[in-house]
C-alpha cells in the first residue's frame, strides 16, 4: 500500500529495517494503522548490505574450505577456484528471495510503506518530500552506518567498508582488515577460505575482544593455524595509496601492504540531519538516549535498533521493535535484558555467547562468588565427526543461577538457542543437567558440560 499525500496513523516508524519492520509487523497483528517510513530499500543494512550477504559468503567459503579438505573424509574433490559472479550470484538470490517475502507479508498486513528520506519535523510528525506523516506514536529506527577513523578516506576501491567489500567482483589477493571484531574477523575468515592473504590490525590487546577472554584465545589460535595473520594491541596510524594497492601503518612504526584495505571499526548511529535534537532528542556521540522501555522522553517518540546505545544487532532490533509495539498497544511487556541477548560471530571456527563473561561477572559479584567449567569439544561425537575443536564454557553464580554461556567452534551459532532460555530464565546448572540432549549432536556438549558442572559428568571430568 502506498499513502503518497501522508496522513495520520496509529504509527510512524521512520527506518524499515530490523527493528522499524518488526515493529511494523507487530503492530499491524495488534490493529494498530501503521506508515513505514525509510529512504532505501525494505530490511535495511541487514537483509542488503549487512547480516544475510555476509553469512551467505561465508557459507560459499566453509564449501570451499571442505572441498579442499575433503579427502580427510574420504571424499576426493579438487577446488579449482572461487567463481566471485556465481557466488556473488547465489548471494543475490538468496536476498531477493528474503526481500519478496517481506514485501508479500508488508502487504499482508496493510502496512503503508513510503520510500523516501524522511525527517522528524514535529514531536508526532515525519515529512518525506513535503508530505507529511502523522503518527499518535512515533519509532526512530534509522540504524547505523560504517564507521571510519580520523583521516582515512573510503574510496571505494581501495580502502573500502564491508558493503563495498559484498559486491566485489573479484577475490583480493590480498587483505588489510582494519577491526578485529566480528565484521573483521568474519571477512578475514571469508577471504582466506577464498584464497586471499590477510592481515588482522586491531588496536585492542585481542581479537573479539567484547567476547569472554577465553574464547578470543581460541579464536587466535585456530586464526594463526588456518595461517590469517593478525597484529594487535597496536593502534592504526595511516593508510598510503601504492603503485599496486595500500600500505597501513600501525604504532611503532610497522607497515603492511595489501591490494586492498577493508575498514570495519564499527558501525555508527544514522541520526544527523534528520530532525531529532530540534525536537528535544537527546543524542550521545549521535545515539538516541532512551528509558528501559526505549522511550526518549519526549511526546510518544520511541527509539530501537542500533541507534540505542547497545549490542548493534539485528535480532535486538527485532526485539526492541515488538516490544515497542506492544508498548503502544498497553501490553506492558516485559523491559529487555541486554546481557540475555545472543551474540554470535560465524567466523571459522564459530563463537556464541550470552550473558555474563567470566571477568564482567567477577567484577558483578566478586570473584569468591562466581565459578566456570569448561566442555572440551574433544569429548563430544557429532564435533568429532564435523573435525572441529573448541569448548562450551559455563559461569555461574555459586549455589545460583547460570551468568553466561561462551562456545567456540563449528556451528556454534546453532546451540545458541538453549544457551539464551539456559541464562534468561536465570536456570540452575542443576536442572538444566535434567534435560535429555539427543545423541549424537553438538547440543549435547552443552548438556555434558551441565552435568559437569552440576558435579556428575558423563564424559569428562569436573
């Protein structure tokens, strides 16, 4: 449906990303008329640009990586190479097919989606081309954009961000990845699984570094065995343009040179110039201040996504988008807790957590009061038939509830499921160790890890 003159709606969500078309969708299965506000495409960075692209290149290089290997499994196949328009076509087609759905269920709903830059010009009121959109409540779901540093300039082709890096034509021969964070390190992962060679620059002492300390070790050591090079505790210093591609320094004067140098230091919050602040707003370095239950403390003015200081995920836009729908609705749901949502890097090999690390436990509750247990992978069926290494780690408050859950691996990701209703229902490792984990699944390292924990392990020792 389309409103090309404005009008009033229940409504006005500017941004139709995760967190503005969750929002949207809730709203419309609660009656509520509802204008989806947003200058580009339906499903924002995450469906386009972000999320979905992304892990469907690094589902073509896990392919890659078991073509290469797969005579370990008895299988005898060669890789002849990486054919970027066949990937980049696969990658394609799978975007198209998530963006018609959506579209499909928009108009299911009868939601009225305007395409267009929109701006807040009054406390309930969106103006797009001169129209304007009047909303008893209105969402700001605008999302986020790649950062860059002080003085390095994104030219598209050189030094590039991860949306130049999803449509390139070609697999670089070799890689500077500025940020050892997720972004980073999932790139990192995809070009050399691609053929690439690829350096890690990162200005904190570890990879992951928001990840339990452990974990990040882990991922090091699997990096430097799959041969992808990394330097951190270093700050970037510049980038120069070469006869053939780029030279980054970093502290101390050490250089690297690449074909190409990838800028993923973080994704900033999309809200300059669009009306916010002369509404009485308040932003921090550009984030959208809000209350437990994401209202900004203006008019009905709600904020969700990755413009709200937090984890800047998809699945929390999500979250945050049903919650303030039903916050509208007066369904009073329950405020989100940050710490319980999921975190997963897919990177080779995979991290997933949630909740508490060990260190921001100890600091919660002191160290007296917390205890961990790690679950070798080694002793579990299904990890050993995939050929992967890596641990389930556990932290706990004593004779308490379960604080955080930390896994590093092949699919990892998966497990996190259990991992997330584990920490948000505040379980105890002993009834947790109760549940049947069916056999054999890597679901059953985190079930092996709970008996070991609740001082009966099966196969390993507490």
């Amino acid at each position: 449906m389309s409103q090309p003159n404005g009008g009033t709606f229940d409504i006005v969500i500017l941004g139709a990303g995760s967190g503005g078309y969750a929002a949207a969708l809730r709203a419309a299965e609660l009656n509520l008329s509802v204008a989806l506000i947003d200058k580009a495409e339906l499903g924002g960075t995450c469906l386009h640009r972000g999320c979905i692209p992304t892990k469907a290149l690094l589902h073509a290089a896990e392919i890659a990586d078991q073509t290469r290997e797969s005579e370990q499994f008895g299988v005898k196949a060669d890789l002849v190479g990486i054919d970027m328009a066949g990937v980049n076509a696969y990658k394609d087609g799978v975007v198209a097919r998530l963006y018609k759905g959506l579209q499909g269920l928009l108009k299911q709903d009868k939601i009225t989606l305007v395409q267009g830059a929109g701006k807040l010009v009054a406390k309930d009121t969106v103006e797009v081309d001169g129209k304007r959109y009047t909303g008893r409540n209105v969402i700001l779901a605008t999302g986020s954009y790649s950062r860059s540093l002080p003085g390095l300039e994104v030219d598209g082709k050189r030094v590039i961000t991860s949306e130049h890096a999803l449509k390139l034509d070609r697999v670089p021969s070799s890689a500077i990845v500025l940020g050892g964070g997720v972004i980073g390190v999932e790139f990192a992962s995809v070009w050399k699984s691609f053929g690439a060679d690829v350096t890690i620059l990162e200005a904190l002492p570890r990879l992951v570094a928001a990840e339990d300390e452990e974990i990040s070790k882990t991922v090091e050591r699997a990096f430097r065995k799959r041969k992808i090079n990394f330097k951190v505790g270093k700050p970037f210093e510049k980038v120069e343009h070469t006869s053939n591609g780029v030279r980054a320094t970093i502290a101390g004067g050490e250089t690297v040179e690449a074909e190409v140098l990838l800028v993923a230091v973080g994704r900033g919050p999309t809200t300059a110039n669009l009306g916010y602040e002369q509404q009485g707003i308040t932003l921090d370095r550009g984030f959208v201040i809000t209350n437990e239950r994401l209202h900004t403390g203006v008019g009905n003015i709600y904020a969700v996504g990755d413009i709200v200081p937090g984890l800047q995920l998809a699945h929390r836009g999500f979250q945050q988008g049903i919650f303030v729908a039903e916050e509208i609705a007066g369904l009073r749901p329950a405020p989100i807790d940050e710490a319980g949502i999921p975190r997963v890097t897919y990177s080779d090999p995979e991290v997933a957590s949630v909740g508490l690390t060990e260190a921001k436990a100890k600091e919660q509750y002191g160290a007296d009061k917390v205890s961990t247990y790690n679950y070798n992978l080694g002793g579990n069926g299904k990890s050993q038939i995939l050929k992967t290494a890596g641990f389930v780690k556990l932290v706990r408050l004593n004779d308490g509830p379960v604080l955080g859950v930390h896994m590093v691996g092949a699919r990892m990701g998966e497990l996190v499921g259990e991992a997330q209703l584990i920490y948000n229902w505040e379980a105890f490792p002993e009834e947790v160790a109760q549940l049947v984990h069916a056999h054999p699944t890597q679901n059953e390292a985190l079930g092996e890890a709970f008996l070991a924990l609740s001082g009966k392990p099966l196969h390993a020792h507490s």
